[in-house]
C-alpha cells in the first residue's frame, strides 16, 4: 500500500461519522503537538530524541485511528491469501 493510499484512508477516517470521537480527537491533537514549539522533549536541546517523540505522538494516534476504523467495520480487514 502506497503512502497516498494510507493517507487518503486516514482522511476518510477523519471524515466518516461512524469512526469514534476519541481516536478523531488523539489524531488532531498530535497534528497540534507537532506544530507546537513547546515540546517535552526539545528539538534543539536533544535532536534525536526531540524529533523521535512527535513522531511516537503521531504514529500512535494514527495507529489507533486505523484499528478503532477496522474496529467498527469501516475499513475492511485484509484476508490472507492461501498458496
């Protein structure tokens, strides 16, 4: 899956009323803590470790947004292919 794909069904996800509030609400507050200047960890004081915590921030919320959209059936699970 491309990451056009993956961003496109995580848009879908933002938009579909079935998807819950809560992972909705986790995405848009880590999008707002990236953008924030003010980190617990900062950027310019310990580089690495200042980037790797927004990106924890933000692939956490996207995770949960995906599995609470597989979760209520909005996305549909993969099924495996038997040889």
């Amino acid at each position: 899956m491309s990451l056009f794909d993956r961003l496109r069904r995580v848009a879908s996800l933002m938009r579909d009323p079935r998807t819950p509030a809560l992972p909705r609400i986790a995405v848009g507050l880590a999008v707002i803590y990236l953008l924030w200047p003010l980190d617990l960890i900062p950027d310019f004081a310990v580089p690495v470790a200042g980037y790797f915590d927004d990106l924890v921030a933000i692939w956490l919320a996207l995770r949960w947004l995906v599995k609470a959209g597989t979760a209520a059936r909005i996305i549909p699970v993969r099924e495996t292919r038997q040889p």
